[in-house]
C-alpha cells in the first residue's frame, strides 16, 4: 500500500497555518505572559527575554499546536519554567527591583487628573504590598488575582496540587489584608 504523499503547496500551506496560529498566539498571551514574569524575575528586560524564550520553544514545537487542549495554561507552565530556569542560573538575584514599570499601567478612562493619581498611587502601593508577601505566595496570588487563572490553572502551571494552591492563596490575601489594614491605621 502506498502512502500518500504530500504535495510542496499543502505543506507551504500547513506552515502558513502553523505560522497564523503562532501569531496569534503572540499578540493574545505576549503581555499575560510578560506579566507572570515580570512578576518573578522583577526585571523589565528579563521579563521580556523570558516571553521571547517562550515563543521560540513554541516556535519549536509548533506542529503540536493542535493538540493543546487550553493555550493559555500552556504557555503560562512553559513561561513559568523560562523563568524558574533563568532563576536558577542567576541563583541569587535580588527580588527589590522597582514595580514602578507596572505601577504606571493603570486604566484612565473617564477618570479626572487627581482620580487618575490616586489611582496610580494605590496601585503602587498595593504592588509594593504584593512585593512584601513571601515568593510562593506571591506566585499564586499574581497568577490568581491578576492573570484571573483558577486553582486547578496555577497547579497545571506550578506544578503543584491544587490544594497546596489554594493553602498559598488563602495565605497570602490574609496577609494582604493585614497589609493594606495596617496602612489604612496608619494615615
């Protein structure tokens, strides 16, 4: 029995796919994944090495794109190992770098000046609350809060159970809480 062979158009074709769909896997993860590293490595330009590494291990592999069930867990667990890659060469690195990059991303529709520097300013503040939380759960409460992944997504991406999620979780808005209340004492 002879097999089929594919022709030189329907595989042009097939890498134009494959090319379309990494594409737009780019444009709607690039800054979902930018943030979950930004977020461990403290380092705008690391940041966005770590995503570039991303996509070029997808880039690798993008004849298996079809087969992944939810892109967005998938490209968080792969960016998440980047990361705890990059981590683990650099060994010690400093985790005090300035959130001020994130703190200026704010949404200002609407808002007057003074909403909009207030805004900016507890946003900042509740960023450096953020900073202060130990790293895992930190880890869990950025891929919760602000990546909106559920406890079963952040165990996929961790590779954790999902009940040791929701432990850190638990743990870390208690200590947020305690954080933000403290403050709010303090004015």
């Amino acid at each position: 029995m002879k097999i089929p062979e594919i022709s030189v158009h329907d595989r042009l074709r097939q890498h134009a796919d494959e090319d379309e769909a990494l594409a737009a896997l780019v444009s709607q993860y690039a800054s979902i994944l930018y943030r979950v590293a930004f977020s461990v490595l403290r380092n705008p330009a690391d940041a966005e090495d770590a995503v570039q590494e991303t996509f070029l291990r997808v880039l690798r592999h993008r004849h298996k794109l079809g087969e992944v069930r939810d892109n967005r867990v998938w490209l968080i667990r792969i960016v998440w190992n980047v990361v705890l890659d990059r981590k683990r060469r650099a060994k010690t690195r400093p985790e005090t770098d300035d959130v001020a990059e994130l703190a200026r991303v704010l949404p200002a529709d609407g808002l007057s000046a003074e909403q909009t520097a207030a805004a900016a300013q507890y946003h900042a503040h509740v960023l450096a609350c953020v900073e202060q939380l130990p790293a895992k759960e930190r880890e869990v409460l950025v891929l919760s809060a602000f990546e909106e992944l559920s406890s079963v997504e952040i165990a996929s991406a961790l590779g954790t159970t999902e009940s040791s999620v929701r432990s850190r979780l638990f743990r870390a808005r208690n200590r947020m809480a305690e954080l933000l209340n403290h403050t709010r004492s303090m004015r």
